[in-house]
C-alpha cells in the first residue's frame, strides 16, 4: 500500500473509530463493486456493467442473460465457445464489444481494478469445469410462430432492461438501445423488421452488422423463445 492510501485510511479509521469497526475492504469486495457498476469501462456513454449481461452463480427467475452464469469460470478451459482461450482476453472483449471501452488493449488485468475483479472472478469457484457451450446459427432463417403471452414475460426477462418497454423505450438503460419494435418497422418494413430482429438477436454486432448489442446464443435463447418475444413485439 503506498503512504498516501495508508495515511489516508488511518485518517478514515480515526473519523470511523467512535462509529463503526473500521475495515479496508478486501480484493473480491472491491472486485464485486466493480463487476456491478459501468465504471470499468472509461467511456461516458456506457452504462451496463458485467453485471447486465452476467450472474455470478445461478440465474435469478425471471433472468435471460446473454453471457449467463460465471460460476467457475476460472475453471473453464476456453471461452466463448472454444474461440477464446485466455481469460483475460474473454474480458477484454466484453469491454471493447459491448462497454464501448475505447482502447485496443481493453483492461489490463495487471492493473489494480484487473486485480480485483480477478479476485472476484476466482471467487465465483477455480474447480475445474466445462466449457460453456456458445451457439451462434450462421444462417438466419425465419422460425415457427410463437406465443404473444408467453413472450411478454420472455421479452422483459431479456430485452427489457436495455430496450425498456416496447413502442416507448420508457425505463431503458441503454440511450443508445433502438425503440423496439417500431424504430426497426419504420427502417425496414413488418417483413424485413422480422428477419432483421432474429439476425440482431443471434449476431448482435458480428458478421459485419455492427453496434453493440450482445448476441443470445442458441443455449440462452433457445428459437421457440425467441418466436414467444418475436410475437409479442407484433412480428
Ligand atoms: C452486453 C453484455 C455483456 C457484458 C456487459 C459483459 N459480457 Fe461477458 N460475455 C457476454 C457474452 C454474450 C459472452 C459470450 C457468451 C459465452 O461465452 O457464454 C461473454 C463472455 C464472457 C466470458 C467468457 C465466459 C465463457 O465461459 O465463455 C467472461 C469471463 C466474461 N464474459 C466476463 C465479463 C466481465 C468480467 C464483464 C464486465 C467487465 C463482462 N463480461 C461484461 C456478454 C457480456
Ligand atoms: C445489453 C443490452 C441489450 C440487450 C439485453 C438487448 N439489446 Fe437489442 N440492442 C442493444 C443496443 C445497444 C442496440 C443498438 C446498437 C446495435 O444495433 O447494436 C440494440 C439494437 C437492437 C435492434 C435493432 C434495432 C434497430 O432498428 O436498429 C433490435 C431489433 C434489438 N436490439 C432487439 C433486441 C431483442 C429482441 C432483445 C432481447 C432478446 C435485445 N435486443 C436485447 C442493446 C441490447
């Protein structure tokens, strides 16, 4: 610890001491805060944090995230569905692709924030685990109709909390996050809207499409899912 950190938490303890115990906070603390917050991406207009798209362990109800569960992650032998083999670079590419951070490089675990939110990644388990199977259809083709009703619990368990409510965005998160459906009917038309809302779910930003939303692969969104959402947005 450098004497400016150190001097500065005797003189937080002096202020605590009559209060509360006084306790540094520990690595995993620290790398918790940061895995829930957006600040470990630089950039002014990124508001999701890890969290958004990531649990620590199981899924809460009501949860469909696009990067899943954590658990044991360190434990894993590749990532990404086996095109990514170093941790650091897994991470990396979360930042880059979905937090708009703006460096090349992304966070550099050596760094002090890389240390802590490593210490919390160990957290979530080391023992030695499977990799995490990561389906991305190449080809978009359309699927079966699906359920109005059942889709509407599907779409604000997976969609919401960046696109808030369709038609109005009301409660997004994401500024950046199109008004879905009708930003997309109004670019391209019911018919197009479709197939281009199946390719923005299963592609996000790769094949050359671009932007910044996360793909759902086949694992987190299965297709008869993704038809319940598709019907409740109207397509
Ligand atoms: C916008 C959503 C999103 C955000 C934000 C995000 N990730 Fe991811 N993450 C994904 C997706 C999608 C994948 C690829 C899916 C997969 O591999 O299961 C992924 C993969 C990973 C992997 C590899 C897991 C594996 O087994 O393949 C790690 C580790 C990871 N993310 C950590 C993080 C950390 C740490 C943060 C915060 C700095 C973060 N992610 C932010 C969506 C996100
Ligand atoms: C982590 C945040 C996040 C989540 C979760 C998310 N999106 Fe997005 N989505 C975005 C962002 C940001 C954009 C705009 C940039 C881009 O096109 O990638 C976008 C764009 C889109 C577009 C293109 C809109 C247009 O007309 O340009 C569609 C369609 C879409 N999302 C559908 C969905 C659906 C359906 C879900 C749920 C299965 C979903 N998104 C979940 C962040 C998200």
């Amino acid at each position: 610890m450098s004497f400016s950190k150190c001097a500065s938490l005797v003189a937080t303890c002096i202020a605590a001491a009559l209060t509360s115990a006084c306790v540094e906070r520990t690595a995993v603390e620290r790398g918790e805060s940061l895995f829930r917050t957006p600040e470990l991406s630089p950039s002014p207009t990124n508001t999701i944090s890890c969290r958004t798209c990531h649990a620590p362990a199981a899924l809460e109800a009501g949860e469909i995230l696009s990067g899943g569960s954590l658990a044991n992650v360190v434990g894993r032998p590749t990532f990404w569905g086996g095109r990514v083999r170093d941790l650091r670079e897994a991470v990396n590419d979360c930042l880059r692709f979905f937090m708009r951070h703006p460096s090349a490089e992304g966070l550099s675990m050596d760094d002090e924030h890389g240390l802590d939110l490593l210490a919390y990644l160990e957290s979530l388990g080391t023992g030695p685990s499977d990799a995490v199977p990561f389906t991305v259809p190449l080809d978009v083709v359309d699927i079966a109709p699906g359920d109005a009703v059942r889709g509407r619990a599907l779409y604000d368990a997976a969609c919401l909390v960046c696109h808030g409510a369709p038609g109005t965005g009301d409660q997004r998160l994401v500024q950046q996050a199109a008004v879905i459906p009708d930003e997309t009917i109004a670019e391209h038309g019911p018919e197009l809207g479709r197939a281009f809302t199946i390719s923005k779910v299963r592609h996000a930003q790769f094949f050359g499409i671009g932007g910044d939303m996360p793909p759902f692969s086949l694992e987190v969104l299965p297709d008869d899912q993704l038809a319940d959402i598709l019907a409740y947005l109207g397509y």
